[in-house]
C-alpha cells in the first residue's frame, strides 16, 4: 500500500512539469510575436522619415537653382559658421597686450589687424612689438605731415617750427633703433638694460617738446591735436615693449588655420524596411489537462511508539583538586626606626677681624679742558639706493649707473685719484693749445675715429654756443675747474628764441662725459626761460660740473643721464626735462627770484606712465635760498 501511493505522487509530479513548461514555452512565443511588431514598426518608421528628408532637399535644391539663375554668384564665399573669426583666435593674446594700456580699444584694434596681415606676429611676440613700433612711425609721419601744412605767420611760429622739425626727426631715429633693438630680445629673457623703453621714452618726449615749443594759442593747440594720435601709438608702444618679457614666456598661439577639420561622415547605405515578416499565429488549443481521477489517500503512517526521555542521570561535576601544599609567603618584617642618636651640632667660626680698606689719599683729580674751538666735521648721511624703475634697477653696488661701461668706470676713478686722461687736443684762448675755441676743436674730430676722443679745455671764459651733435660719440670734455674753465652764453625765451634753442651748451651725442668745468645762462630772472645746458645725450656723465643759470637752467631732456659732485643754481624749474636723470652728492643752490616768481626747484615732464623716466636726487649736499652769486 505504501509503494503505491509513492507512484500516485511521482506521477502528480510529473504532471506539474509539464504544465510549467508549456506555460513558460508559450510566454517565451508571446515575447517574440511583440518584438518582431516593435522592430516592424521601427523600420516603417525610419523609412517615411527617410523619404520625407528626401523629399525637402530636392525642393531646397530647386529653390537654390531658381534663385542662382536671378542672382549671380558672391565674389568672396561667406565663411562657414565652423570657422572662428580673428578675433575669437587671438582674443587672450590681446587681452594680455593690452592689459593696463592707456588706451586698450585702439590697442586691441592694432594687435587683431596686426594678426590678420601677419599671422606670423601670434606666435613671435617680437614680431607684434615691431608692428606697433611700425604703425607708432607710419602715424608720426602722417601727423607731421599734416602739421606740415599749417600757416605759420611770425617769426616766433616758424622758429617754433623748426624746433618741432628736428624733434621729430630725433622721434623718428628713435623708432628706428627701437625697431633694431627689438630683434635683439632674448624669447624668455627679461630686459634688464631698459634700451627699448628708454629710446621710446625718449619719443614721447621729443613729440611733447614739439608742441611746447609754440607759444599759448590756437597755432599751439591745433599742433597738439594734430600730434596727438601718434601720441597714443608711441603710448600704446611703450606699453608693449613693457610686457614684451611676459610675452616671450607665453605659449605659441596657434592660428585657427592649423587646427584640425572634422569632415563629415561617409555616406552610409540606406537601411532598407525589414520585410513583410508572416504573422505568428497563435498556439493551436492545447488539450485540457484534465486532474488526476480521484487517488487513493495515502494513509498516515501509524502511531509509533514515541520515545521516552532519558532518565534523570547524574550530571558528572568536575571537581578541582587543590594544589599540593605549597609555601605561603611570610609577612615582611616591620622596620623599626633607629634610636635616637645624639645629631652632631656645628659651632660658627669666631668672630675674626675683618679687614677694613682705607680710602686712597686726596690725590689730585686730573681735569680734562675742553679743545679749542675746531671745525666740526660734518657727516654726511649715507647715501640710500634708490630706483628709478623696479624693474630696472639703476645704480650698480659700487653707486654708479649699471649702463656705465668698465672704461668709464676706470676714467671716474682716475677722477678721484687726480689724474686727468691723456687729451687729443688742447683748447686754449692764450693760444698755447691747438685750437682757441671748442667749437673749432669740435669741428676737427675725425669722423672715423675708434674709442674715446678726449678734448682738454684750459681755463677761461669762452662765450660761445656749444653744440655736441649725434655723430660725435664717445667724447669727453675736461677743463681746469668748473669756476675757471667756463662757457657762456645769454639766450632766452623773451628775446624771441624757443627755449629749445637757448642752451649755451648742447650735449647730444651718446656716451658724452665732462669733467670739472662750467655752463652759464647769465639771461637774468627777468628774461624767463635761459638754458644754460641741454643734455639728450644718452648714457651721458657730468663729473664736478657746474650749472649756473636762472630759470631753466639745466635742460635734462631725454634719455639716461648721470651726475654727481655737481653743483646746480637757478630760481624756477631749473632742473627738468623728460630724462632718466640722477644726481649724486651734488649741491643745489636756489637764486632769489624776480617779483613775479616763485622758486621750483624740478620740474619733471613724463606724460605717460610706461615711460621710464624720472629725476632722482641722491645724497645732496645742502640747498641754500635766496643767494646771490656774481
């Protein structure tokens, strides 16, 4: 009875199965029937969107053709909208030139057109610097030439002019060599020397003095607005020669040109509609699986005796034997303090006589007079280093120009020693020299000649005008004392001369130096603007000079310019100009003024704030007021 009623469940379960798997195989045709409907509707899809497309395009096309045949075609093609324009290529480029320009939108504009004409300038910031330089010369010339067509009517106007002519000359040699220079520049080497900002300074100041040199009026303000323009390109140079050190340290900037274009996709093959697929039908109607006939149950097993617990045995309790006897530790003994012993006392020492130190005798105190009444020294406070620029500093360790070169060097320290340089030529109005004038002794340099040209001046008064022109390089000038060997002259402003010309002693050619002689303007307060020395001379050193003038007596006017143990008098502005001047240990005498005047002691001309220019008084010596001087 037992074995069958174990077949009647063995054949239940059997049945199960196969209901499971019918049940799974007709969910799995289901599942297949409504993906191949999706990927159908898909495709139907796909295909009328494909055809409409189509469609669109040819009526593009054919609306393109109809209007080609009223239009005919652009010159240039319009640019694809993937391409990006100039200015989006450069844009950091720019905003990098042109941070803290003075004027950043004609700035912006130069660097873009620049770019556009020669791409080559994006990557070689030495190229962008000679553009500005270029565009800086091309609006000079087309100013001045401009002003060029002015009416001038007196003489004082076309005197002026003629200042105004040569300065523009010396702005526009300036550019030139500023063009050279800056293909000496080292990419990612900062410009220790300053040669670029100091010849652009010097620019600057040369259109400035242009315009100063007319009288107040319309002719003076129609100068300046003519020059203006060019102004703002020499401003805007500066101010990139200025960054040119950044810009030599700045990653190439490729041109849109090279980079890559994505090109379309190849043209895939239409993906033709699935075809027709048949229709799944559905499952034929599966018999009925009927339920098994009514089995027989299958009878409990019958009541087995059910086991009895075991009887309540004695639980085993181990037991722990105590160790083997062993020794208990004894009580420590108690230590009971000493007796009492008698402590030892110390006695102190009798009372010893002490001894007694007797006061030395009245000795004769020995009494210091005071010394006679003599000259106190006076100290001079050190000298503080100062700079001219931070980022160029301008005196070396030893006090002296870090552009000053090892031979001029050497020449300053036979100075202090006392020894004079060997001369080429004397300059004697007692005849016992070669030439009596130093105009004469000028004129007779050679033109080729190599090294320093030394011309020896003994003393005297030489009333003449003294002009040290361009080509005269590497000269020095000495006399016997700058109270005994003296040039003089009384040009001035209210005379008719510009104050340009009024200089007794003009100094112009690079690398010029003089030593202990004097330059005089004896004008008077009453005639205004008298110059007794104008120095554009770049690199120029002035060693135990004297400057004796009135108003505007030293003309520092462009350019590095060194002084030192000099000695400078006048009543108004009677140190300016536009140079990178300084002035050590040198004594400044104030002149008492006319009625009308009051005393200024500089008056510095920088106009624009990239100019590397400055006057700095370094350790003088006194300032005395209101004196008179024969």
């Amino acid at each position: 009875m037992a074995f069958q009623d174990f077949d009647i469940i063995q054949e239940r379960r059997r049945q199960e199965r196969r209901r499971v798997l019918k049940k799974r195989l007709t969910i799995a045709f289901v599942a297949l029937f409504v993906l191949g409907g999706i990927a159908a509707a898909a495709a139907v899809a796909f295909t009328s969107m494909k055809n409409n497309t189509n469609n669109s395009n040819k009526k593009e096309h054919k609306g393109d053709n109809k209007s080609n045949n009223h239009h005919p075609p652009s010159a240039t093609p319009p640019l694809s909208p993937k391409t990006p324009s100039p200015s989006a290529e450069s844009q950091g480029l720019v905003a990098y030139v042109c941070e803290g320009s003075n004027y950043k939108s004609l700035c912006e504009d130069t660097v873009t057109k620049t770019i556009a004409q020669n791409p080559k300038s994006a990557t070689e910031p030495k190229e962008l610097a000679k553009s500005f330089i270029t565009s800086t010369t091309e609006e000079l010339n087309k100013a001045f030439a401009k002003a060029s067509t002015i009416r001038l009517n007196t003489v004082v106007e076309k005197k002026a002019f003629e200042v105004c002519k040569e300065v523009v000359e010396n702005a526009k040699e300036e550019l030139r060599t500023s063009l050279d220079g800056v293909a000496t520049v080292v990419p990612g080497k900062p410009q220790t020397d300053g040669d670029l900002n100091n010849w652009l300074s010097a620019v600057m100041a040369y259109q400035e003095t242009c315009v100063d040199s007319f009288p107040e009026g319309p002719l003076k303000l129609q100068f300046m607005t003519t020059l203006n323009s060019s102004e703002l390109y020499t401003s805007n140079s500066l101010a990139v020669v200025s960054r040119l050190a950044g810009l030599t340290n700045l990653p190439p900037v490729k041109p849109a040109s090279n980079l890559p274009h994505v090109k379309p996709a190849p043209n895939l093959p239409q993906v033709k509609p699935a075809p027709n697929l048949p229709q799944e039908k559905p499952a034929p109607n599966l018999p009925q699986v009927k339920p098994a006939s009514n089995l027989t149950q299958a009878k409990p097993a019958p009541n087995l005796p059910q086991a009895k617990p075991a009887a309540n045995l004695p639980q085993p309790q181990p037991q722990v034997k105590p160790a083997a006897n062993l020794p208990q530790p004894q009580p420590q003994p108690q230590v009971k303090p000493a007796a009492n012993l008698p402590q030892p006392q110390v006695k102190p020492a009798p009372n010893l006589p002490q001894p007694q130190v007797k006061p030395a005798a009245n000795l004769p105190q020995p009494q210091v007079k005071p010394a006679a009444n003599l000259p106190q020294p006076q100290v001079k406070p050190a000298p503080k280093r100062r700079l001219l620029q931070a980022r160029y500093p301008l005196l070396a360790k030893d006090g002296l120009p870090r552009w000053m070169s090892h031979e001029e060097r050497r020449l300053l320290k036979q100075d202090e020693d006392g020894v004079m340089p060997i001369p080429n030529v004397i300059v004697a109005q007692d005849g016992t020299g070669k030439f009596k004038t130093i105009n004469l002794a000028l004129a007779a340099i050679p033109p080729k000649h190599q090294g320093r040209y030394v011309i020896f001046v003994k003393k005297g008064i030489y009333a003449e005008t003294v002009i040290v022109a361009k080509h005269m390089v590497n000269l020095t000038i000495y006399g016997e004392g700058s109270q005994k060997t003296i040039i003089t002259g009384a040009k001035n402003f209210v005379d008719g001369i510009p104050t340009y010309h009024t200089a007794t002693f003009v100094a112009a050619a690079p690398g010029f130096m003089a030593r202990s002689i004097g330059f005089r303007n004896t004008a008077g307060p009453d005639k205004h603007q008298a110059v007794a020395a104008r120095v554009s001379a770049d690199k120029s050193i002035f060693i135990n000079c004297r400057f004796e003038g009135f108003q505007d007596t030293l003309y520092a006017h462009t350019h590095r310019q060194f002084y030192r143990n000099c000695v400078i008098v006048g009543t108004v502005d009677f140190i300016f100009g536009d140079a990178a001047a300084v002035f050590q240990d040198c004594t400044i005498y104030v002149r008492k003024p006319s009625a009308k005047q009051k005393n200024i002691v500089t008056a510095q001309g920088r106009k624009d704030k990239f100019e590397t220019t400055g006057i700095v008084i370094q350790n003088w010596y006194r300032i005395a007021f209101g004196i008179s001087l024969p």
